[in-house]
C-alpha cells in the first residue's frame, strides 16, 4: 500500500481519554498504518493532554509530527497549518475524539489507488455516546460524485472525519476556508465541486463519530448559524447551480441550529 500521512488538530477542551482511544484506532488496531500523523495543538493545553500527547509520542517516535500554534486559532487554520507538514499523496482526516475502525484506511487507500480521478472519499459512520456505547448503528451517505452533488443542495455529502484527500483535491480546492467560523468542512466542499474535484464514498462504516450531551452546544453559535445561512443562499446555492429548494433547506437548517437543544436533538434524530 501507499504511504500516506493522517491529519489531526487538538485544543485545550478536548478530553485526553477519547484522544487516546483515536490514537489507539489510528496506530494499534488499523490494518494498514500511517507513515506520519500529523497533530496539530491549536493553542495551549492543560497538564492531561499533554501527558496524553507525550505517551503516544514516546510510542510512535517520529511517525507522530507535533507542531504547535501559540494561540487557540480554530480548526480552519490548524488544518491549514497541519496540510503544510503533511509529506505523502494521501491525506486522511481524523478527529480527536472519534474513533476509526480497523479497515478504514486500508478501504479508503484501496479505493484511491482503483479509481484514480477521485479526489476525496469518505465512509459511513455509526455514532457513539460518551461512554462510547453505540446510540445510532448506521449513517449512510450516497456512493457516487453525482448524488454527492445533489446531495450538498441538502446537507454536507461525506462525513470530514471520516474523510481520505489525495493531494490533488486541495491543489485543485485551495485550503480550507476560513470565511465562516466553525463551517470549514461545508465551505471546503463547495470549493470542491466548484473546483471540479471528485467526491466519493464507500458502503463502509469507517468511523464512529462521538456525539456526546456537548454536541448540540458546539452547533449553537447563532453568528455563526447567520453566517452560514447567507453564504449557503448567496454564494454555495447560486454558484453551484442549485434551485429554491436548496433555499429551503439552508432556511430550514438555521431554524433547527437556532432552536432548543431538545428540538435540535429531536430534529437530528429524524434527519440524521
């Protein structure tokens, strides 16, 4: 198999168990292992992180890349920062509180290597609680560019965690925006099909992604909601070439991240 080099990014909230557990699913238990993980520390950290970070340091040796920002600067820019170090035609994305299964990369590196025009492939998901119990067993996304396509009218068409680049998505897409804070993967996939870049999935669940009680609250930043409803309908919609209906669901979209937690929890829970 190629060589490829996997990215992550981690700030001072994050917990240093759920780290471990992604670091133990990236390194221990993948079939096909990276050749450098790049890890990003967006910002100071607390005494457990760094325990945590120096443990699997002491284990991985160079294939673990540290490189560190002196302020919290958001996932756009360390992600930015991070792509700048990473060496190898395969990128894989990872975040450090979910966990990736063991033929994940093994599925996505496959995949790259038997269809060379594909730019990016993400997998299914299943989600997971604090405690890492299973709460939903199954998050599907279309398989193909096209439905991918219509798909983004909608709601984001691969999951960013789940995610493997080749090179040539960010050569063709630029890096990853910063023009709406907290919506880096949206706006980095508009930049994706505008660019002409070939998205794709595979029927695996490559990931299981941690939806813990917190995930409601990180998606409740009413700015940010703002932001990201007028970039949807006077920039993504119209560029892309989508109709009214892609309107309705920005629209819709906002009404549910600006809603209670409770309606916000009921209404991903349907849609999900």
């Amino acid at each position: 198999m190629k060589n490829f080099s996997v990215l992550m990014s981690i700030y001072h909230k994050e917990e240093p168990a759920y780290f471990d557990k992604a670091m133990q699913s990236i390194w221990d238990e993948q079939t096909e292992k990276p050749s450098e993980i790049i890890l990003v520390l967006d910002g100071p950290l607390n005494r457990e992180l760094y325990r945590a970070i120096n443990k699997w340091k002491g284990v991985l040796d160079d294939v673990l890349k540290i490189t560190r920002l002196d302020k919290n600067s958001g996932l756009a820019i360390a992600l930015n920062t991070g792509l700048k170090k990473c060496q190898y035609e395969y990128i894989a994305r990872m975040d450090t509180d979910d966990i990736s299964n063991e033929k994940r990369f093994e599925s996505q590196l496959s995949f790259l290597e038997k269809n060379p025009n594909i730019d990016i492939v993400g997998t299914y998901v299943s989600e997971i609680d604090e405690n890492g119990e299973e709460i939903k067993p199954l998050v599907k996304f279309p398989l193909t560019h096209n439905l991918l396509y219509r798909f983004f009218s909608k709601r984001d068409p691969v999951a960013h965690p789940s995610v493997m680049f080749r090179r040539s998505f960010f050569d063709k897409s630029g890096p990853y925006p910063v023009d709406v804070l907290l919506a880096e993967d949206t706006l980095l996939w508009y930049k994706g099909f505008l660019n002409n870049c070939n998205f794709a999935n595979i029927p695996y669940i490559g990931l299981k992604f941690r939806r813990s009680s917190n995930f409601y609250d990180r998606r409740a930043d009413k700015k940010k909601s703002i932001n990201l409803l007028q970039y949807r309908i006077n920039t993504i919609n119209k560029e892309l070439g989508y109709n009214y209906l892609a309107n309705i669901y920005a629209i819709a979209y906002f009404l549910i991240s600006i809603s209670p937690k409770y309606v916000k929890k009921i209404m991903y829970e349907l849609f999900r």
